[in-house]
C-alpha cells in the first residue's frame, strides 16, 4: 500500500490537470452567469448617498440618477433589474441609453425589482442607466443588475467544453503510466501557465480600476475601448515577465503566489495612489516611498476582497504544487532565463516606437489616462526611466543660430529690483469650477475681491490632485514637466542649474527658499540647493511647529507667513530679497475634525460632504492668512510683489468627483494665482497662463528677463497647456489641436531645455 506521502506525491503529479479544470469551470461560470452590479457608489445624482441607496424623499422633485460608468453588453438577451423603492402615485421613468444619447435601448415605468427585457442585435459599448423623477420625486436605487439570459447554445458549448476536460482527465488518469499521459500533461501545464498569465492580466486590470470582484464588468472595461494590439502589447510584456519569474525561482510552488502579490501590491497601490492624490503611480514615485508613506495617514486605504481572494488561492495552489519545478536541467532553465531578459530588453527598447507609431498623431492627456485606455502593465513600462536623448539636429551652430535668428540673447538690467516673494499654496482650487456646489459663503471670497485692483487668473498646472513638487519645478525654472516627466525637481536637475533663483543670484538678490515640512520631504533640500538657493528654512530650521499653528495633521498658513515674515526682518537690507514659500496647510486627506463657518446644501451632488466642508473651511483659513499678510506687506517700506498661487486642484475623486467631460478636465487643472504689490505695478499675464510661462513672462513684464531661454518662452506663441500635450483654447476654455506652428515652437522649446539641463549649454555661452 502506498504511504501517504507517495500518495500525495502521485496527487501532485496531476495538479496541473487540476488547474486547468478549474480553468474551465471557472470561465464556463464568467460566461453563463457573470453580471455587471452597479451599487450606489457608482452613481452620479443631486442627491446623497445614504446607506447603500440614491434617494430622493421629495416630492415635487426632477431629476435623474445615473447608474455606473459605462458598460459593454454583448450580443443577445440581457436581464436589467433595478432595485429600490418608487412612490410616486404617477410613477417615475427609466432609461437605458447611450452616454452620447444618440441610442435608446429600453424604457418605461420604474417599477423596482421587475425585469427588464433588453434584446441586442449587436454588442454595444456604452450604456447609462438612468432613472428619472421628473416632477414627481420620491424614489430610490439602491443597485441594478445585468444579467445575460443565456439560450439552449450558451449551455451546449459550456456541457462540451467541461465535457472535453473530463475526458482528457479521466484517459490521463487511465494512462498515467503510458508515454503519452506525461506529454500531455506538459501540454496541459503550459496551457495553465499561459492561463496564469491571462489571469494576471484580468487581475491587474480590475484591481487598478478598482473592480472589486470578477464579473462581467472587467470584461466590459476590456472590451469596450481597448484596441486588441495593445491587448496583445500587455500580454507579451507580462508573458516574459513570467517565464523570467519562472526561470528563476524553479518551483511553480514559488512562482505562483509570488506572481499573484507583485502584480496584485503594485496594482494596488496605483489604485489607491490615484484615489488619493488623482495621478499616475509610477517608478519615479518608488523613489519618494518613505515621503509618500507619510502623506497616507488621512486617506483611507482601499484592498478589495478581489486580491485577499486570489492571495489564499495561490497559497493553496502551492501547497499543491510543492517542491515541483518547471524542469530540472539547470542549462536548459539559465537558457530559457537568458533569452527572456534579452527579449524583454528589446520589448522595452521598443515599446516607445510601438506605442508612437501606433497612436500616431493621437494625443494622449495624461499617464492616467494612457494606463485606462491602454493597460496598466504598458503604461508601467512607458513610464520607466529612460536616458534623456538630444533632439534631432542638436549642435551649437543650431542653438547660437536659434538665438541670434530669433532676438532672444541676454539684455542687461539696470532698473528697480522689488523686493519678490513666491507662495504656492498647497491644493488651493476654486471648487465651484467643477460643480455647482451649494454652500453659505465663497471661501476664496478675499481672492475674488483683489481681482478689482490688482492681477487675478487662472494658473494651467501640470499636475491634478498631486505632483506639488512638479508645480514648482515649473514656476522656478520656465521648464515643462511633461518634459521630463517624473519629479525632475529633486532627480534631474543638477547643481547650478539655469532658473529663476540663478537670474535672482545674478541680480544680487538674497534668494531663500522656504517649506514648513522636512528638508528630507521629496528632497527638497538638495532640489533647492542645486537651484542655488543662498538659504533654505525647514521645519529642522523653524523647529516644532507649536499646536496652535496645527491643522490637522499639517502647519497651517498663518505659520508659514510668520516664518517668512521673521526671515524678512531679519534679510540683509543692502540687497533685494526674493522668496519662494511652499505651505502645507490644505494638504489631504480631509476626513478629520475642523470647525469652520461655511456649511454645505446637503442637495449638493457631491456625496462626501463633511470631507469636502472641512477642505473648504480650510480655504477660508488660507485666505484669512493671506489677508493678513497682505496687509503686513501693505506697510512696509520697500516695493514688494507677492506672486501667490494655488498648485493644485485636490483629488477631486477624494469627495467623490470624476472629471470626465473635456470641459471638466480642463478646468480641474486651473487653480487662482494672484500677482499683488504695495506700489501700484501692474500685470497682465491674460485669463489662463500656464505654470512654465508665467516666470519668463513675469521677468519680462519687470524688465528682468536676461536669459535666452527666458525671453523665448516669454515671447514665443506658446499655447496654453493642460497636461502631456493638450492644449486650451483662450477665448473658449475649450481642448483644440496643436497648431504646426505651436508644434515646432515646443519643439524648439525643448531643443533649448535640453542644452541647459542635460546638453553643453550652448545657449548660456
């Protein structure tokens, strides 16, 4: 008789064929009974979220709740069950339509839990569910379900599939002993492993886009825009990770958990990165790990039962597959090993040429945007460093020639030096801009009154939700971050690097750079120091912050303001001061206690209310402390010019806001900036200036742009840009297509950027 160990030995031997029964039994599954559920968190309506349900108590009311983003059907008969309450004596509607609303599926009466028979003669792409209360009012959704009613045909090829894998398994087990049993089982073990890989991809995807189990909704999400070369660009990419992985542990008991958390951790975490701060998670963020840790405390940390799941599955997959490895020919293994890391060299090599050639003139708006339209794992392997090449025709003929032909060379300055004070106020943003929120009083009431007497715009910031250091990047140095990508401020620059701090030192002004967190906090100190910064204060300069400057976890403004008022009166009086100031006041989360006095219409359509109350109390704060800088700076002797701007919007998905329309992308990447001074200058840098134009234009509009660089980019026709290479119409706010010209003016902008940050500096000869 055999012993227990040899019959779990025996056992493992066929675990492959295990797998790929489960394999089958669980596709079978996604294809007969998958669903996509809408819960109330996906809906968008004028009224709040209460307990898993969008109601509206009113009668008399109008309106619609829209169900979900949206969704890919396939073809055939489809269920539609929408669940909640309607008491309306006349009834309320609904409606399943297209996002474009070109295209009515179905109609009629809300009743909740009945069945709606949808019917489609092709797949379709995008539908909203919708329920209307038109002048009726009182209703409730709490959920809606689609569900495909399968035919007499879906269960046929499902009973033949599972029927063809019993099959195999029971003449395996027959023939166990015999040849041609361990042939296929081989065959069987790689179709498991090319299934591992499908499912990583799956896994990837509906973790990143916060799918919190596998149903027909992932399913949608792939189908629904993505072209299929893309598809097949993130399975080869992730196929040569896994053979890699394969290669180098030996055992499938190893491979497969291992696997499942490296894809699973690192999806998370771009998931949860994006919902806290609104960008892209990438490699440059690994290197700021410890800073970002400490930003997390007020955020809530989402890991779906998605990945607990497939976590203890892999667990127990490799307890199956102990100590059983890919094969045992150490030659053929390092072989196998070296060829995939060549191949996966050249896949990197090639990716940006593949990606270029295939959107060809397509413009893409962010990271983000890249990673849902065309996968998490090639938008990762886009955004890996790469070395920094010279443009086309890159020489010093070409930059001297560049300069001379457009007038641009260095000019003396010989007139008044104000003194200068830049303040980026951390997340500050006009919050009605996005929606028409409801609340008692305009927090940035004190902003909007300066606009009568001196310059008051909109700021076009490279970054939304996050990215402060990025936004400084641009203001000091006139370069765009879209550029470089990254965080340049703190990794790429280098020590004397070219900036408006270097223009300041060579005016003679005492230049201090000034942040209420750590030096250590995204190295700012060795970023400020390579800007040339003559002084740098820091929270290990300032000291503890003491309580009653405290708000929340963050040093509030007024501190900040103090700070730099003592290192004012304190400034070397035979020479001009500039200063650049970063508070950290408005920083998320927002999900602790603030008192403050405005209040929120609880009718507003943003469900997080008490978080988005405290943001805008705090706004309130920040110009309560702006007020009263202003007016310590009203007083003094010497001309001063106060540059103040907000860096970013927050994350909008924070209180429960998806920009989606062009409209509201663009406007989630304006926030306010105030020029102010104590003498009577005046400044005009039009409605929307772009965060790398404004310092060459203001260094202009002084009489100060001595820099080559500088007095291109203040001069040249550069369009107004969003982000990646969008750009705004000024008259219309709306997203238009780069001109030929534009074109070849960033093109040349570029050209410049690069000699003085990574070239010989041709143009600082």
């Amino acid at each position: 008789m055999k012993s227990l160990t040899e019959k779990l030995s025996s056992f493992r031997k066929y675990a492959w064929i295990a797998v790929f029964i489960f394999m089958m039994i669980w596709a079978s599954y996604q294809y007969l009974y998958s669903k996509t559920v809408f819960t109330a968190a996906d809906c968008k309506s004028e009224y709040t979220v209460e307990n898993g349900s969008v109601s509206v108590e009113e009668g008399d009311a109008a309106g619609s709740m829209i169900y979900g983003h949206e969704v890919y059907i396939s073809k055939g008969q489809h269920k539609v069950i929408i669940d909640g309450y309607n008491e309306s004596e006349d009834g309320n509607s609904f409606d399943l339509y297209s996002v474009s609303h070109d295209k009515e599926y179905a109609k009629g009466v809300y009743k909740p839990g009945e069945a709606i028979k949808l019917t489609l003669d092709e797949p379709i792409k995008d539908m909203e569910v919708r329920v209307f209360y038109e002048d009726k009012g009182k209703a409730s959704v709490s959920k809606v379900t689609i569900t495909r009613i399968n035919t007499f045909a879906n269960y046929f090829i499902v009973f033949i599939a599972i029927a063809l894998a019993t099959a195999v398994a029971i003449l395996l087990w027959i023939w166990r002993e015999k040849k041609a049993s361990k042939i296929i089982c081989k065959i069987l073990e790689a179709v498991a492993v090319v299934g591992f890989i499908l499912f990583q991809y799956l896994f990837v995807e509906a973790l990143y886009n916060g799918n919190t189990l596998f149903d027909a909704e992932v399913f949608s999400f792939l189908a629904k825009e993505r072209p299929g070369y893309y598809v097949i660009a993130n399975l080869a990419g992730l196929a040569l990770l896994n053979v890699i992985l394969l290669m180098a542990v030996k055992l499938y008991s190893i491979y497969v958990p291992l696997g499942v958390l490296l894809t699973g951790v690192f999806s998370l975490v771009g998931y949860n990165y994006y919902q806290m701060r609104g960008e892209a998670f990438t490699f440059a963020q690994l290197q700021m790990a410890g800073e970002a840790a400490k930003v997390v405390g007020g955020y809530n940390i989402v890991i779906p039962r998605l990945f607990w799941i497939s976590l203890v599955v892999s667990v127990l997959l490799a307890l199956l597959l102990w100590k059983k490895p890919v094969t045992s020919n150490l030659y053929v293994r390092l072989a196998v090993l070296g060829v995939s890391v060549l191949s996966f060299g050249l896949y990197l090599h090639n990716l940006d040429d593949f990606i270029v050639k295939r959107e060809g003139e397509k413009v893409v708006l962010n990271l983000q945007e890249y990673y849902t339209s065309n996968g998490y794992f090639v938008g990762t392997m886009k955004a890996l460093p790469r070395e920094i090449q010279a443009p086309d025709g890159y020489s010093e003929e070409y930059v001297q020639g560049f300069i001379a032909d457009n007038g641009i060379g260095a000019t003396a300055f010989d007139g008044e030096k104000p003194d200068i004070i830049y303040i980026q106020c951390e997340s500050l943003y006009d919050m009605s801009k996005i929606y028409d929120c409801k609340w008692n009083s305009d927090p940035l009431n004190y902003l909007h009154e300066l606009d009568e007497n001196y310059y008051v715009g909109d700021l076009i910031s490279p970054q939304a939700g996050g990215g402060t250091l990025n936004v400084e990047y641009e203001m000091l140095t006139g370069y765009r971050h879209s550029n470089t990508g990254g965080f340049p401020l703190n990794n790429q620059i280098k020590e004397g690097e070219p900036s408006l701090v270097s223009i300041m030192n060579d005016m003679g002004y005492e230049t201090v750079g000034l942040h209420t967190n750590t030096g250590a906090f995204y190295d700012r100190r060795t970023g400020y120091g390579y800007l040339g910064f003559d002084r740098m204060i820091f929270a290990e300069e300032l000291g503890e912050t003491p309580e009653e400057y405290m708000t929340g976890q963050w040093a509030n403004d007024l501190y900040a303001y103090i700070s730099l008022i003592d290192d004012y009166n304190k400034r070397d009086t035979s020479k001009p001061y500039f200063a650049h100031v970063v508070t950290t006041q408005n920083h998320g989360g927002y999900d602790y206690t603030f008192h403050g006095g405005i209040d929120i219409d609880m009718d507003t359509d943003i469900p997080e209310n008490q978080e988005l109350k405290n943001y805008l109390n705090l706004e309130e704060v920040s110009m309560e402390a702006l007020k009263a800088l202003l007016e310590y700076f009203s007083a003094v002797d010497n001309h001063v010019i106060i540059v103040f701007w907000g860096d970013h919007c927050p994350a909008l998905r924070y209180f429960g806001v998806d920009p989606t329309t062009n409209e509201e992308i663009i406007q989630e990447y304006q926030t306010p900036i105030l020029v102010w001074n104590n003498y009577g200058a005046e400044f005009d840098f039009g409605a929307d200036v772009p965060a790398y134009r404004f310092t060459p234009m203001f260094l202009q509009q002084l009489g100060m742009a001595t820099d080559p660089y500088m007095n291109y980019v203040a001069t040249a026709d550069v369009p107004a840009m969003v982000s990646g290479n969008i750009c705004i119409d000024p008259e219309t706010d709306e997203m238009i297509e780069l001109t030929d010209e534009q074109k070849q003016v960033l093109s040349n902008m570029w050209m410049m950027q690069y000699d003085r940050m990574y070239g010989d500096k041709y143009s600082l000869k």
